[in-house]
C-alpha cells in the first residue's frame, strides 16, 4: 500500500531547538511490559502482520543531485515516520500517517522514510515494543536520520525508552502540532496561547540529567554522614525549581491570554448588542477555510497549500443577497486527535465558533476520507460547547474532487452543498442559504417614522431585515423585521388606529 507525498521538502524551520530533547524526557520511570516484542499468541492479527513493521512506500522526500553549497543551505530536519495501526484498514493507517507525513513537510521537515506496526494496542514502555524498536533503529541508521516522528502521543516513558534504543530524537504528533502552531502563530495572543500549550505538554516530560540536579542533603544531626555545614536546606532539587518557575509562567500566561481576550469579548458584544448574526467557518486544516472567506467577503486573507496556515481569527463583515448584514469568522483549522493542550489553550479563540449563529463547517472533497475531517471536527466543536449550533456543510474542492466521493457525502449530510473557493462555483447557492438559514428577527411591525429620525431607520436596515419603505409626506411608512430592543424605540411611531365613525 503506498501513500503519495510530496516529492520536495516544505519550506520551513527546523521541528525543533536541539536541547528540546532533555525536555522531552520524563522523571518517573515506567515498568517495562511483559510482551517484549509485541507478540502474543492468538488470532487477532495475521503472523505476518506482527512479525514486522512494514514499510509504507512514496514517503520519502530527500533531496537528490544537490551541490555541496545547496545542501548546506537546504538541508533541512531528516525524519522517518512510524505509526502503530491498532484498528481499521490499511488504508486508514496508511492515510493517518501520509498526514503525519504532511505535518512533518510543514514543520520543515524531510521525510526519509515510513513504517507501520500492526498492534492490539501501543507498547507501553516503547510504543512499538522494544524488538520492534531495534528494528527501527537499523532503519534510522540505513536512512540517516536524526530525528523519528511518532503517530501518537507518548507518554514520558515511551519517550524516554525509545530515544534509549533507536538514540536519535523522539518526538511525538502532539510536540510536532506544537511546533508547527509555535511557527504559525503571528499575533500576541496567539504566540502565547502556543507558549502555554508547549509548556503544559513539556511539564511532565522534564528530566534531571547530572549529579548537579541530585536532591540536596537532609538536615541530619553533627554525627550524619551528611555534607556538614551549608549543605543542609530545604531539599528542592533542580527538576523540582524548573517545575516550580514553569507553572508560574504558565499562571502568568493565562492571567495575559484572559487580559487580551477582553478586547475580543467588547467586539463581540457590541454585534451582540446591535443583533448583528455571526457566522464560523470551521473545518480540518487546509480545508479550504481562508479561500472561501475571502470568497465571501474579499477579505484578502492569507491563503497558503499548508496545514495550520491560519491561527489567529479573523472576523469580516458580509452581506447575504437580500441586503442583511452578518460577521462572518475565519477560525483556527482542525484536526485528528488535536492535542487537548491546544484545545485549552485556544478555547478562547475558539469561542468564536460557540458564540455563533451558524457554522460553516468547510471539509476537502478532494481528500481521500472526508467523513473521518467531518468527525475529527465535530468532536472539537463538542469540546467548545458548540454542539448545538446549526451547521452547514460546505463540501469544497469541488474542481478537484471524485464527483461519487460527492455524491457519497451529499447522501450523508442532511445540510450540505458542493463549492469551489477557487473557481467560484456553489457560492451563490451557498449564500442563499445562509440568507435563509441565519436567525431573523423575532419582531414584524409597521411604523411611520418621521423624516427627523432618519437614524431609526438605517438602524432598521442595519440591524433588521426591512420588508418595504415608502416616503410619505409625514415620513417614512416603514415595515420592517427587527429585534424587541429596537422595536421597543419603533412603536413610538407606529400609525394611529382609524377612529370610529
């Protein structure tokens, strides 16, 4: 089974500074498993399936006939990828780890190399078992790499066990997303949500190294084989202090993270206020969420061919066809087991999507599982609390897309429609729908306005929906749908009753 990738590496920075690796070590140690090799009697799995890690082909991305002076210019993080395939077909392995290939390339990574473990279950002291671990080192040394890149979280054990046996860098998808989010982020918001982040995910992965980080000596009597005099204190050792400073640091980084959310929280009560509708745009990474915002609403964002091109949100304006205004939110990209690190972290960002009246829910027609982005996205909408808010599916990539992949997904979503962000197909239907399926508002009247009052009625064209507008000599006969507060200011002006003959 072969997995296609890119045949150049994506320009990028390198996963990771070089001494990451003692932050991604642990302190406890974990015990070994009694299955050694991951072989255990029974018919779960084919023999032949468990006796070796195969090899997935069309991963390699190394750079060929290069000059010396372009090789050290060019040569970027070498990796090999491997995965452990516990359920599904080999195909939902294969595809689980051509995305990890692709998140690899974002990061600025090569990748050398890919190789899938069948398992019931991931080993727990080095996640592929330790004879399998030597196998992978061989493949290390064979391909030259410095660095392998797991398709999983990694418990501090498994990490530590690992990097032991194949003695390279070990790094897991979840220190790879952060890497990738810690390059993307450009706002000061958003540069200290990823520092939170990283910092949660590298607090139980700290590890002492040396006799300078050993527990100092205990206050035992003058007769103790202690170190005697101005060795004794409080017994902190080093491991303990980076603790200490880190979760100070990350106590400091909420305490900002919820100062600049502020802002945020004014602007969004302000529409709030004045019952402007919001909608989301939310999908899986690279989607094709930037391309239809500025579809819609020519908001010239940045679009780029990259996973998590887009993290900080940003909020446009738009029209639907009949004239009402709505906000419409590009949000960060999504995707499979996304860290729980980044989903506490961003929460405040993706408030975005909860706090809205509709969501655009954008999945790539042309990727090879959609529904699996349709479910990775809707348990991140769930984690947000926006499960209740009605949704759309935007099916995008159409030019690209299988026409019976589309046909597939038509069948399975109740509230979808096929669009092309690039080419402009499907937009007009899908801002028909948004017109019709954005919440109204709950008031219908008919007011006579008088022409000194002008403001009532651009606030009726702004903030309602008006139904017909005549100018009379009085004023203006107005009759328009718009929400209690403002109706409230309307009836003032409502045309009095026929009197009684």
């Amino acid at each position: 089974m072969t997995i296609s990738s890119s045949s150049k590496p994506y320009p990028g920075q390198r996963l990771a500074e070089t001494d990451r690796r003692a932050d991604a070590l642990m302190e406890e140690d974990v015990a070994w498993s009694d299955d050694v090799d991951g072989e255990r009697d029974g018919d779960q799995h084919d023999r032949s399936d468990r006796a070796a890690l195969r090899r997935v082909a069309g991963l390699s991305t190394e750079l060929q006939d290069v000059t010396e002076v372009e090789y050290r210019q060019l040569r970027l993080e070498r990796v090999v990828l491997v995965g452990v395939w516990t359920s599904g077909t080999a195909q939902d392995a294969d595809n689980s780890l051509a995305e990890l290939a692709a998140l690899a390339e974002t990061a600025g990574a090569e990748v050398l190399d890919g190789v899938i473990q069948r398992r019931d279950k991931p080993d727990p002291a080095t996640y592929i078992g330790s004879g399998k671990a030597q196998e992978l080192r061989d493949l290390v040394l064979e391909a030259g790499a410095d660095t392998v890149v797991c398709d999983g979280e990694l418990s501090p054990g498994q990490l530590i066990h690992l990097e032991d046996i194949v003695k390279v860098k070990v790094v897991d998808r979840t220190a790879l997303i952060l890497d990738i989010f810690a390059q993307h982020a450009k706002s000061r918001e958003g540069k200290a949500q990823v520092a939170l982040a990283q910092m949660q995910y590298m607090l139980p992965r700290l590890r002492g190294w040396g006799q300078s980080l050993s527990r100092q000596m205990g206050g035992g009597g003058s007769g103790s084989a202690g170190g005697g005099m101005a060795t004794r204190g409080p017994g902190e050792t080093k491991i303990e202090t980076d603790r200490r400073r880190i979760r100070e640091k990350m106590a400091k980084m909420r305490r900002e993270i919820a100062e600049m959310q502020t802002s945020r929280d004014i602007q969004r009560q302000d529409r709030k206020r004045h019952k402007v509708p919001s909608v989301a745009i939310a999908g899986y990474t690279n989607a094709g969420k930037s391309s239809l915002l500025n579809r819609l609403t020519g908001a010239g964002v940045l679009v780029e061919n990259a996973l998590f091109a887009t993290l900080d949100p940003t909020v446009r304006r738009a029209e639907t066809p009949s004239g009402r205004l709505y906000t419409l939110a590009d949000t960060v990209g999504f995707v499979r087991h996304l860290p729980h690190h980044l989903v506490e972290a961003f929460r405040s960002t993706m408030e975005e999507v909860g706090d809205s009246d509709l969501i655009l829910h954008v999945v790539d027609g042309s990727h090879p599982a959609p529904e699996e982005q349709l479910a990775s996205v809707r348990e991140v909408i769930r984690d947000v609390g926006a499960a209740d808010v009605p949704e759309i599916v935007v099916i995008n990539k159409a030019d690209a897309a299988d026409p019976l992949v589309l046909q597939r997904l038509l069948r399975l979503e109740k509230q979808a429609l096929v669009v092309s962000a690039r080419t402009g197909a499907g937009i007009d239907e899908l801002l028909a729908l948004l017109d019709q399926d954005l919440p109204r508002p709950s008031v219908e009247l008919e007011v006579l306005v008088p022409y000194t009052q002008g403001a009532l009625v651009s606030r009726a064209h702004a903030e309602g929906e008006v139904i017909s507008e005549v100018h009379t000599e009085e004023g203006t006969l107005l009759k328009a749908r718009v929400h209690e507060a403002l109706a409230a200011e309307l009836r003032a002006y409502a045309p009095a009753a026929p009197s009684a003959t």
